[in-house]
C-alpha cells in the first residue's frame, strides 16, 4: 500500500494555527452579526416577561441598578434586554443604586439604550436616584420615604420638582422591584425590605452563582428571575431583538459544534492511521 497520505491523515494534521484562525472566525461572525439559532425559551424566562408585560398602565417599577463595573459583562446582555422591555410599556420607572459603581454601569446601559428613542421624557416617566449608601438600611428607608431618603437626583435636581415624583413617595406606591444585582447579599436585602413589609413583588436578574441564595425566596417572595447569558438570550428572542445574549448564545453553540467535528474528524483519522498500518504490517507479514 502507498505511504502517501491520504485525506484523513492530512486532517490529522492539521496545523493548530488554522484551527484556532476559524475559532476566531467563527467567534467574530455572530458577535457581529447574531445569527439567532434556534433556542428554547425556558417557562422561567417566560414568566418574568409575563410579569412585566401584565403591569397596568402608569405601573411604578423601581430598578435596583446594583450591577458593579467588574461583573458588567455577565449581566449586560440581560440588563439592556429587561431595560428594553421596561421603556417600551407604558410604565414610570424609578432608578436606584445601593452599590457605589452601580451608577458608572448603568450609564453604560444607558448609553447604548437611550429613553428617549422610547419617548420616555425624564422627571415625567422616569427618575435616576443614583447611588445611596448604607447598603440595607437605606433601602428600608428608601422604601419608606424616597423624597425624604435622597433629595436629589443623580443630575442634581431636586427630586420633589420632578412630575413623576408628585405621587410617588414610597413603596405603597411601587407595583413592581426589578433587582438587578450580582451578590447574593442584596438579594437577602431586597427580600426583606421590598417584600416581606410591603409584599411587592421582586423580579431578581443576576448571574448563575446568586441562584443559591435567591431559590428559596421563589416563587413566593421573588416573584420570577433569570440567570446570565443564557437567560439574556431567551429574553431577546421574547422582545424580537439580537443582542448580546444571542451573540454569545450563538458563538457558544458554533463552537461547540465545531470542537465535536474536530473530535470527529480527529477520531476518523487516528481510526484510519491505525488501520492502514495494520494493514502495512499484515502484508510484510
């Protein structure tokens, strides 16, 4: 039999520089341009969108925007996708962080996810508190009495001129708690100053680690939540937009596919090689 080389020998060595060249490739077309391959929207990701989309006309949501410049990129994709969805009802939205980097992120989100594209108009159909130290104590006296907690606003005006403000003054007047957070602490927080005195419900939007602390608050107490990437992807396809968790839904799942034909065509070859020199080795027997 020939030594040349034949097709699956050459497969077999491939040289490792074009293997990782179309990882690159393949990574940077759906971050581009998210393709959108098929995925399951789980009843989990279903029931926050339903939370949010059956709130009554004028509803008052406070979004606790206590994502930290270190975990941003996790939480972005569902972030804008929640944010999305909320400035697209007709809702009046009041922003707040008890984190200190929570306003630095979110003005990412806010940069790339403007209100007014929304026709939200500011002091009239939203409001951003911005960061109010003391971590659990300020959320119990932020619920108790937003004007008297903070009286102005993250842009310096007072809090009590604006027009959304007028019959907004406490959690009596809340419908809805969108926690966006990443450590499991204020998730505690936020159960115990929302809901157990006031029975507002919560939606918490967090990474997949949090999960141990918020699971047994569900579904009683927090009303719905969604965990990272994934979730941010099931969200976009729910709100018919490609962000970032499809992007990276998309490249997760090419690559995958692409890593189980190496370790196909990986086996083949070596099948091959083996065989051919047992052959080789039969005939010069």
């Amino acid at each position: 039999m020939s030594k040349q080389k034949t097709l699956w020998e050459h497969l077999g060595d491939i040289d490792s520089r074009i293997i990782y060249a179309i990882v690159f490739i393949l990574i940077a077309i759906p971050f581009l341009s998210p393709i959108g391959l098929p995925l399951t929207v789980s009843n989990k990701t279903r029931e926050v969108y339903a939370l949010i989309d059956k709130l009554p006309p004028a509803s008052v949501v406070v979004v606790e925007a206590d994502i930290s410049t270190s975990m941003y990129g996790e939480l972005e994709p569902l972030a804008i996708a929640v944010w999305k969805h909320l400035l697209s009802k007709d809702l009046k939205i009041v922003l707040v962080s008890f984190l200190d980097d929570g306003p630095i992120a979110w003005s990412w989100i806010l940069r790339d996810v403007k209100p007014e594209n929304y026709g939200k108009k500011y002091g009239e159909d939203w409001v951003q508190f911005g960061f109010i130290p003391g971590g659990e104590p300020a959320i119990a006296a932020f619920a108790k009495d937003m004007l008297g907690t903070a009286r102005v606003d993250y842009y310096g005006n007072d809090v009590s001129k604006l027009p959304m403000m007028a019959n907004i003054k406490s959690a009596t007047d809340v419908k809805l708690v969108v926690d966006m957070c990443q450590w499991t602490d204020f998730v505690h927080f936020t159960v115990r100053q929302w809901n157990v005195p006031y029975g507002i419900p919560i939606i918490e939007i967090t990474g997949s680690g949090v999960l141990v602390a918020l699971i047994p608050y569900y579904p009683k107490m927090i009303a719905g939540y969604l965990l990272g990437v994934r979730s941010a992807a099931e969200y976009e396809k729910l709100i018919g937009f490609r962000g970032l968790g499809v992007a990276y839904m998309d490249i997760y799942n090419v690559i995958n596919l692409y890593l189980l034909l190496l370790i196909l065509l990986g086996s083949i070859s070596v099948w091959h090689r083996t065989w051919r020199a047992r052959v080789r080795q039969e005939k010069r027997a």
